[in-house]
C-alpha cells in the first residue's frame, strides 16, 4: 500500500514539475532601417535551411531574412501583374519551393528560394476571402473552401490547382440548425462565425482544424493529409462561458455588448497547440488578448496566460515563428519541454 501511494506521489511529482519554457531567440523589424521595417505582418514561413520569409502585407513585399536575421532579398509591388501582390497573402514553404497564395488575385505565386517567380496556380476554386488556413505539402495544397462547398470547408487541390476533395463538413453546435438558411445576410455570417482555422504539423504530418468562435468548449479535429479524421478534442479556454444567443441566431450586430471569444491565431506543434485568442467584453472592438498551450496527448491546459498579443504564423521543429502587432515585429520562439 504504501508502495503505491508512493508511486503515485512520484506520478504527481512528474506531472507538476513538466513546463513548456519559452526563449526569445530572435527579432526582426523597426530598426529604423527600411529593409527590417515592417508596416503590417501578414504571413511567415521557413525554408528546409531555416531562412526566414515573411510578407508585409501593407507594404506588398515579399522579404527574405537568413536564419540570424539579416537581411537577403525582397519582391514585390502592390497590384495585379506579373510579381504583384494583393493586401491578403499567405506563405507555405515545400520541396525547394515558396508558395505565396495571393488572395485578392486569386492565385498561388510559386518562387524560388531566390525569390525568383517560377510560375502562377491559378484555379476557379480557390478562395477570394475568408482564408483561414493554406499550406503546401508534397504534391498537394491545401486551403480553406469557397462559401460554395457545402459538402466541405477545407480543399484539397494538386499541385496544378484541380481540386482533388474536400473536407471537414463540422460546424458550431450552436449553429447547426442554422447551416441550410436562406438570407443572404445570415448565410454570410454563418460563414464568418463557422470558418475553421487549420494549420499543418510538418514532423507528425497531421492537420489541426478548430473553430474561429469555438463552442462552450473549444473542439479540436485531428486529419491526415487525405483528409481522413484521426481524433478530435474538447477542452475548456474560458470556463463558464455560454455562447450568446445573438451568435446562435447570426445577428453579430447584436452581440456588440455580450461576452465572447474568438481565435486570433494557433499553430501546432509536437503533440501541442498554441493558442492565441482574444476575450470581448462591453462591446470593445478589441478584446482582451490571452496565450493558451493546449496538450494533446494528456488533455489538459498547461497554460493560459492574460495580456500577450502575439499573432502566430509558423511553427517548425522547436521554434514558433510569431508577429508582435503592437511593434510590427517578428520574433522566433524556441520552445523547451522539461
């Protein structure tokens, strides 16, 4: 008997002492030097060799930094040309090569590590708003479903732009009954609140799919890369928290002064999601920011911390690649289990 408590204590004792730390290992931006000042971050990414890519979204270029920070090379205008870019541009790295899924334009711009513009996707199906999630692996890219797919919100397209198949057919509890409405206003709205957010695990090969307003409790979809569901998750951010009934009946314009949350951004990574969200309260336009670590594998919160305002847009190996908005800043992460 006494063994056993023992042993159990020991448990106890491991349990309390895991911590995920995290190190500022690098920053780039407002330096006062035109080539690390950024006017809006709006997507990161990696190559295989830790070269840093990151788009400015107001600023319409496309810079490239090595992995110490410095600066390489950078492309791009404002426009509709030929290495023009819209407002809205998300960047995936895979096999030698960096896709940029130029939104407003309704393509995916394919460049070199060089950044030297090899050719456009260009597809009917992709998305023109409301982009959420985008990755390249392999053969395959993957983004966020047109309003038109009912049957999916996740597409799946290769490397030519046809689309292959998509997926992920969940909703919002408090909106499914919801899903087959008419009016055109609510129809829109119902896309807004139910869009899923998505990332890619490059080491697990896995995506993670969660709700940009979650329910009472926050659900978590676990695919493969062919859009097989592996597990989901439920979990607590904001406990006590009830969805309010302007949000089940679609009418946002209401809910200015009711309690809600919503996903700023996430990424997964080893058996781990970082969270960051954000807390609307008295009808503020913008909530209170929080940071959360969610544990896959044991289920359970590891941290959930107030008042950091970071956007995420990359993970790789042991480092989160993240925007300070405040200061229009990137800075790297390197994550420490123990």
């Amino acid at each position: 008997m006494r063994k056993s408590i023992f042993f159990v204590f020991i448990i106890l004792m491991v349990n309390n002492l895991f911590c995920i730390t995290f190190k500022k290992v690098l920053e780039i931006g407002n330096d006062k030097k035109e080539k690390y000042t950024f006017f809006s971050i709006g997507s990161i990414t990696t190559d295989n060799i830790g070269n840093i890519y990151v788009f400015d979204s107001k600023g319409y270029v496309l810079r490239k930094y090595d992995k110490t920070g410095r600066f390489l090379k950078e492309t791009g205008r404002k426009g509709q040309g030929p290495g023009d870019f819209s407002f809205f541009s998300s960047l995936s790295f895979s096999d030698n090569k960096l896709y940029v899924f130029d939104n407003r334009n309704s393509r995916i711009a394919v460049y070199t590590k060089d950044l030297k513009l090899v050719k456009y996707i260009k597809s009917c199906d992709l998305p023109s708003m409301g982009v959420r999630g985008f990755f390249v692996h392999g053969n395959k890219i993957y983004t966020s479903s047109p309003r038109k797919r009912k049957n999916g919100r996740i597409s799946i397209f290769n490397i030519k732009g046809k689309l292959i198949k998509v997926f992920f057919k969940e909703y919002p509890s408090y909106l499914r009954a919801s899903v087959h409405v008419k009016d055109y206003k609510k129809k829109f709205f119902l896309f807004m609140y139910s869009s899923p957010y998505f990332v890619f695990n490059k080491e697990k090969r896995e995506i993670a799919a969660i709700f940009y307003y979650p329910e009472n409790k926050m659900r978590v979809f676990i695919y493969d890369t062919e859009g097989n569901l592996l597990n989901k998750f439920k979990t607590y951010i904001l406990k006590h928290y009830k969805i309010p009934d302007c949000m089940k009946k679609l009418s946002p314009q209401t809910c200015l002064t009711n309690e809600k949350y919503g996903i700023g951004s996430f990424a997964y990574l080893k058996n781990y999601l970082f969270i960051s969200y954000f807390k609307f309260t008295g009808g503020k336009m913008r909530g209170i920011p929080y940071f959360a670590i969610y544990d896959l594998k044991n289920k359970k919160i590891l941290k959930n911390e107030k008042g950091v305002f970071y956007i995420i847009y990359h993970a790789d190996k042991d480092k989160l690649f993240v925007s300070d908005e405040d200061n229009d800043k990137v800075i790297v992460f390197k994550i420490k289990e123990g």
